[in-house]
C-alpha cells in the first residue's frame, strides 16, 4: 500500500489554533440596563471555586512557547518520538526551533535520557557531529538535524504551494525538482482530482516575513551541498554545512597548517583553474572567497546576517560551488533550489533567500557571466528601467555591454574604429594567431579569461620556464650566472620597498634612479665587482622590467610602480593564448547593438538626459553612458565633457602614464632555433650595451606545437623613441641581424612575412598600457573610476587599480561598471 508524502501534520498544525481558541473560556460580561443577579454568599463562593478550577484545567491542557516573541500560542510537537508526546497539548516546557516548530518535554527526554529508547540514536549522532563539527552538539541541533520533517515545493507553474513531508521520507535534488503536489513515492499520480487546491500551512506565510528569521534557535546547516567537495577542509558547520550529513572525511581538520596550506580539493571534471574557495591558512589569491566570512560588500547588501552569516554563507557557497560545476549554463534559482537540503520550515526561508543571493551574485559578477547563451534577463524586472551608452567597444566596453544587456538593460555601444576589440587585435597573416596586442595570460586560476575559455572549450598553451640568455655572439648564458643576477636585482627592488615605507607622495623619484643610486651604493659598500656579463644580464632584467611598466624608467614612480602588488593577484599558469585573445571578444560581442566607426566628440551630462555626439554630427541619448577610451585620449581631451570633468578626476588622469610596447613578428622558412633552444617558448637576448636595452629583449615561438615557424618580439623602453621613426623594414633588418648574432653558428634563413606594430601612432589609443609616473599614486586608479554624478562611468584597465594594464584587468573593470549602473 502506497503511502502519501503529506504528513498529516499540515492539517493538525493548520486547525489546532482554531480548535484551541474555542475552547477558551469566554470572559464573563455584565448586561447593560440590568440589575446583578442576587445570590447567597455560599453559591458565590461556589462559583468562584468552579471557575478557578477550570482555569487551572485550561493552563494544565494547554501551554505557551516560552520564547519571546513566538507566534505559536498553542505549539504542536513535531517528533512524536515518546508514547507519551504531548502532540498538541499540555507539556511542561515546549522547546522551540522556530516560529512553527517545537518539540514538547516527553520527545526531550526520550532522547535525552540515558535510559531512555532514543539515547543511542542520539548518542551516535553526537559522535559523528564532533568528530566532524565545531559547533555544540546539542538536543536541539539533533532535531534540527535529524527530526524536523522536510518542506518541498510543488513544481507546478500554477501552483507553487509548499508541504511538509512525512518523517521517514528524505528529501533529494531530483524529488525537490519533480514534486508536485500529493505526489505518492515511487509514482507521479495524484491523490484525488487536484491535490494543489488544497490549502497552503499557514505557517509558510510566516516564513516569509522578514521577522521569522529572527526566532529561529538554530542556522540551516545544508546537507550534500554542491560546495562540499570544495570545502572538505574546513569544518562543516562553519561553512553553512551539516557536520552529520558531509560525505567527505574531515580528517584533514587535524591536518598541520602548513600542509593544510597547500591542500587543494581534486574535483572531477572541474577545470583545475577553479578555485572559487581560499583553503584554510591561504591567502593572496585574486577573485577568491573565504566560505567562512562575509566580505564587506556582502555585510553592506544583507547587513541582517552580520551577526550570524551561517545561511549567508551556505547559500553563497552552495551558488559558487554551482557556477563553478557548470559555467556553461546560466545559473538559475529554479537550478539551485533543488540542492538546498535542509530540514525544517527553515528551508522555505532558505529558497525565499536563496533568490535574493543568486541576484546579488549575479549583479556583482560572480556567477553568471563571460560568454552565456541568455534567453531571458538575469536580473528582475526593477533592475530594467535604464538605458546605457558603452563608448568603446574593448575588452572592458564589451564586457560591460554584454553584461548589461544580460541583465535585461537597453545598451548600445559606440567604438570609432572599424572593428571591435580596441588594443586587443589578432594577427593571422602569418599562418598563425599573433596579437599585436596582449597575448600572454598572466596567471590563470581564477582569470576570466580562464573561465571564457572554459566555457568556449578553448585550449591555451601553459609557458615554460626555461628561459635561455643568449648573448650576441651565440653563446647560451650559464643559468649560474643568470640566477646570480636575478637574486641582485630582486635584492634591489627589495632595497626600493623598503625605501618607500618612508616616503611620502611629494618625496617620489624616478624609478630608474633609485635603482642605479641603490647599485652603486651596493658596489661601494660590498666591494664586489661585476663582470662585463654580469653587467649585461642585469640589463637584460632591467629590460624585463620595462617591458613590465610599459615605459623607460626615468619616468615610472619608484614609490608606486608596482601598486597592485599589495592587493591579491592571479597566480597560476601563465599561459599563451594561441587562439588570440581575439577568440572571446568576438564572442562578447555577438548580438550587442555595436556602431562602428563612430568617433565621439562630446558627452552632455549637464541635464537628466545624457546626450552623446559623434564627430560626424550624429547624437544619442541616454540616462547613464560609461567611457571606456584609453587613457592617452582621456589626457588629450579628445572627448569634451559638459559640465567638465572634476578637477580630482582631472588630476589623476594626468598623474598616470601613457605606456607604450611595439611588437615584431617574423615568419620563416622553417623552424631554425629548435636545435638551440629545445623546446623552450621563449629565449633572452642579452643587450650588448645599455643603449641597446629594450630592443628585441625576449622572443616568443608563437607555435608550441612546432608546426608553424613564427617568432615574435618586443620593444620596450627608450627602444620604442627609438624606432618610432623607422620603417618596418629597418626595425625588421634590426631585428634579423639581432637573430643572426644569437644564432651565429647557423644560417638564419631570409624571412617569408612580417608586421610592425605602431602604437603610439594609433589614433585611438595612442599607447598600449598604463604606468604610475613619478608623483602620482595608484589612488589614481580609484579616482578615475569613480562615476560623476551617478551618471557618467568610467572603465578600462587604468580604471582597474588591482588589475592594471591587463586584458583581465579591462574586462573586470567593465563588470565592476555594469554591476554599478544595474544597481543605480
């Protein structure tokens, strides 16, 4: 015989206040108009009496929920463990879990006492919760656990009622996806006509009032949560996890530190660039959470969780842990409800919650981005209401853009180029993918880039570390040498930051200069003296480190040139992205509104409309536009802003610096340094002179699969003034007698194509990354993406102060944007 899933609990707990309430004794009440009925002393006496009794009959039949605040006037006991349960009547003490749910003194002490039946199975509880919990193991926390009947919602679209379940039935993600209401087990049939007519429990309308959280005793402690495997080194409970319901060995709590450290859970199927979770004892990780504390832009959006952020934290854990299992797919409420398996009422809340958390998540950039197939907007419908301008279709407008239209907000995106991408540009003429841009991704658990790729099922190429010095001539460097010079330099740049704790902004210096007063003090006192290649590795170094700036370092800051450092960053695998960066930002922007070659000349912000106009005397409209142009053109005024920009604003533009990198690129015959180099991806050239320094530091083999023949080079630092003025042809003949001195005993066959790039001629960005110049701050960073009033925005990578002068660094400043405008 088939069994119900509906407890009879919903009826019992739906009419036993009403039953209650009839049977109150009505107070007494005198007649108007009347005279008081005469009686002897004795019969009044008598009455007196009979009515005290039956008071005191009502008080032992019924009892309140001693909790302050409890909505329950007559609680009903849930377990019904002992034979003597008080069901919904009389019991010494009720103990409360929740405005709804309580459990009377008899089903206390079956557990609870050792001679009673139920000891044991609380008894063996409470070994597993210590063993794998923090918390205490009390009797509450058993029937929160282990007693309360679940809630599950019916899956109707017209429906949508909540019912409580019959004790014995346990509740999946698969039986919370396919519920419907008087679903039997095993069998989808219905109960009678039309089981979802039946009334809702009273009680779940409390639920949803914002005070109900307020009264519960106890935070919902997930079971088989999709951040389990995630967080198997942290205690459950800590996590918004049940001790009791983990399948994972939480052995690696007794763990020692140091190797907890290190210790990373291995996830089936997930890419191992997704750690969305810092391990206990890590730190310093970019776009990184502690499942076990709220960050302060979380503690801001639901400051009703500061003071206990378990439900907080179990639901934002268990939404993270989704994404990350399957970032294809859009992350739904409908896709995570399902996996909240908790007992009780709480459950309900949790779903209700679960809602608002997914949305927040979503907002901020979290969950829910990169390169998705949206059928319908991410976010509800107040978040609608606006219209956008995007000017400048990169990385960072694109990202923005997208992100906006995702969430259901009208945006068009303005770029005065012929195509989109901005400083991201791939090269395929030579028979392989070649950015003229960034191509190189700088640490990748975590990366966006990372995640577009995985969702693309793109492969990037992960860099070796073998970096051979070869020395004009065509001798290979000893890497003694090599490492010898790597520790002084590092040695120096250590002697700069300690230099700068000291100093204030107005008592900056170039970058360069502290570094050669730093070595020449270091030669004077040591004594010691460099070789003449000792000399030229440094150099080679030095050249590394412009190539880093982006700018010879007669103008970089030495107090802030590497800001950025002091915040978390992206480590990893630094990869190369053979299939250009070019393969995500085109993606990005399919199906945006994007209209090219459509160079803006002003911003009109000065009334509640925004209005945009175009050098070819065109003009737009919106309420909130973000520029994303480079910093060059922000320096240059290349857009006039009306009122003019604020004059802090104005400021840090000016206080950070246009830097500038040419590339080279150089197709051959066949592959002629394979021989020399043996597989390495990359080899040094050492300067002969530092005059010299920056031309063709480093060079590239652009196809690690060794089928094309394709180098690429840089020009970093005063090299870049240097061959400004050149031809193509000359920096190629540069570049090609550099190959044959590193490659002296052996031909260096004539090339087949090449490509320049020129930068700083490009009329729309004039320069290839931002640097902190001598006097200025990374603040400036902060200051220029801020927003005037709430109508104009700022991205791009000199917007990003965590994130600069990286592809990453743009995009994230796009979805920091969008986040921004979405929640104005």
């Amino acid at each position: 015989m088939k069994t119900s899933m509906h407890s009879d609990a919903d009826c019992v707990n739906t009419m036993s206040t009403v039953r209650a309430r009839a049977k109150k004794k009505p107070a007494a009440v005198e007649l108007p108009g009347d005279q008081p009925l005469r009686s002897s002393g004795r019969q009044a006496k008598r009455k007196a009496t009979e009515t005290e009794e039956e008071e005191d009959i009502s008080e032992k039949k019924y009892r309140k929920c001693e909790k302050a605040g409890c909505t329950a006037t007559y609680p009903v006991c849930f377990a019904s463990a002992s034979e003597r349960c008080a069901k919904n009547g009389y019991t010494s003490r009720w103990y409360h879990l929740s405005c709804g749910e309580h459990f009377c003194n008899e089903c206390f002490d079956h557990y609870y006492r050792s001679h009673k039946d139920g000891y044991e199975k609380y008894a063996s509880w409470k070994r597993i919760w210590t063993g794998n919990g923090k918390s205490e193991p009390s009797l509450k926390a058993f029937m929160a656990d282990q007693q309360l009947p679940y809630w599950v919602q019916c899956t109707k679209s017209d429906c949508g009622k909540w019912r409580q379940l019959t004790k014995e039935i346990q509740i999946t993600s698969t039986l919370a996806t396919t519920y419907r209401c008087g679903m039997k087990l095993n069998n989808v049939k219905s109960e009678g006509p039309d089981q979802c007519c039946q009334p809702e429990d009273m009680r779940v309308a409390e639920v949803i009032d914002s005070w109900w959280h307020s009264m519960l005793i106890l935070p919902p402690l997930l079971k088989d949560s999709p951040a389990d495997p995630f967080l198997a080194a942290y205690y459950p409970d800590c996590v918004g996890m049940s001790p009791s319901g983990s399948p994972c060995s939480h052995s690696i709590h007794n763990m020692k530190a140091e190797h907890c450290k290190t210790f990373q859970p291995q996830i089936a199927g997930l890419s191992p660039y997704f750690q969305p979770f810092y391990q206990p004892n890590e730190c310093g990780k970019a776009l990184c959470v502690r499942p076990d504390v709220m960050e302060l832009d979380e503690l801001y959006e639901f400051p009703e969780y500061s003071r206990d952020p378990t439900m907080y934290l179990a639901l934002r854990n268990l939404i993270l842990a989704s994404w990350h299992r399957d970032c294809k797919e859009v992350l739904t409420p409908q896709k995570c409800a399902p996996h909240i398996i908790v007992r009780g009422l709480v459950r309900v809340r949790c779903v209700q919650e679960m809602e608002r958390v997914l949305y927040f998540m979503t907002r901020k950039g979290l969950v829910n981005t990169g390169i998705l197939n949206v059928q319908q907007p991410l976010l509800p419908k107040e978040y609608h209401n606006k219209s956008v301008i995007v000017i400048g279709a990169g990385p960072s407008g694109l990202a923005a853009a997208r992100q906006l239209q995702n969430f259901g907000i009208q945006v068009i995106v303005l770029e005065a180029r012929d195509r989109i991408g901005g400083r991201v540009w791939d090269d395929t003429s030579l028979g392989v993918t070649v950015g003229r841009g960034a191509q190189i991704v700088n640490g990748c658990i975590n990366n966006p880039i990372g995640l577009m790729c995985e969702q693309l099922g793109i492969k990037m190429h992960k860099l070796g570390e073998r970096c051979d010095l070869i020395q004009e001539g065509g001798r290979v460097t000893d890497p003694t040498i090599d490492k010898r010079m790597d520790f002084h330099f590092n040695a120096i740049l250590d002697v700069v930051a300690e230099w700068r704790k000291v100093k204030t902004q107005h008592q900056d210096v170039p970058l360069g200069e502290k570094i050669q007063e730093i070595y020449k003090d270091f030669i004077h006192e040591s004594g010691i003296q460099f070789s003449d290649l000792e000399e030229k590795v440094l150099q080679f170094h030095l050249s590394n480190l412009e190539y880093a700036c982006g700018s010879n370092l007669k103008q970089v800051s030495a107090r802030s040139w590497d800001h950025n450092e002091f915040f978390a960053q992206f480590t990893g695998d630094h990869t190369l992205f053979n299939a250009g960066y070019s393969s995500v930002i085109n993606k990005l922007g399919d199906g945006l509104d994007i209209c090219l070659k459509t160079p803006i000349q002003s911003i009109d912000y000065s009334g509640d409309e925004i209005k945009v106009a175009t050098s070819n005397g065109s003009q737009w409209t919106a309420q909130k536009v973000l520029v994303t142009v480079p910093l060059a053109l922000l320096q240059k005024n290349v857009i006039q802003f009306n009122p003019p920009l604020p004059e802090r604003k104005l400021k840090a533009i000016h206080s950070l610096g246009p830097g500038i990198i040419e590339k080279i690129a150089l197709q051959f015959p066949y592959r002629f340094w394979d021989g020399k180099i043996q597989g390495a991806d990359f080899f040094g050239h050492i300067p002969p002179s530092s005059d010299k320094r920056g031309l063709f530091g480093v060079f590239y083999d652009m196809d690690p699969q060794g089928k094309q023949s394709v180098l690429m080079s840089v020009i970093t630092g005063d090299a870049v003034s240097f061959i400004r003025d050149l031809e193509d042809k000359q920096v190629v003949d540069m570049c090609m007698n550099v190959l044959r001195e590193l490659f002296k005993e052996q031909e260096v066959p004539e090339l087949i194509k090449y490509f320049v790039t020129r930068w700083s001629k490009d009329t729309w960005s004039q320069m290839a990354y931002s640097f902190v110049k001598t006097g200025g701050s990374g603040e400036a960073y902060d200051i220029i993406a801020e927003e005037v009033q709430g109508k104009v925005f700022f991205a791009g990578e000199a917007t990003n102060r965590h994130f600069p002068q990286t592809v990453t660094g743009a995009y994230l400043s796009g979805i920091r944007e969008a986040s921004k405008i979405a929640a104005l």
